[in-house]
C-alpha cells in the first residue's frame, strides 16, 4: 500500500539526514514510527470510546 504524507520542512530535513547517517531508507523510519506508535493511538482510542459509552 502507497501512503502519502504531507511533512513540514524541518520534519522532512530531519528524517533526510537521518536517513543519509544511517543508510536506511526514509520509509524504513516512516515504518517504524508507525509501528511502534499504532498500538498506543489504538489504545487511546478504544479508552476514549469505552468513557464515551
């Protein structure tokens, strides 16, 4: 699946260099923010639910 994301420029300066110091892909880091964050957006969301109910 093909995302687009609209960044800020400092957003985009910083995962660049980031990328170019570690020689791994933007996307890798995209990835695994995505990773490690889905869980405890997930969380926060079901909390927000069951307070609404």
């Amino acid at each position: 699946m093909t995302i687009s994301i609209r960044l800020t420029d400092e957003e985009e300066e910083r995962l660049d260099q980031l990328a170019r110091r570690t020689g791994r892909s933007k996307s890798f880091y995209v990835r695994t923010a995505l990773h490690e964050h889905l869980a405890e957006m997930e969380d926060a969301f079901t909390a927000d639910e069951s307070l609404d109910a």
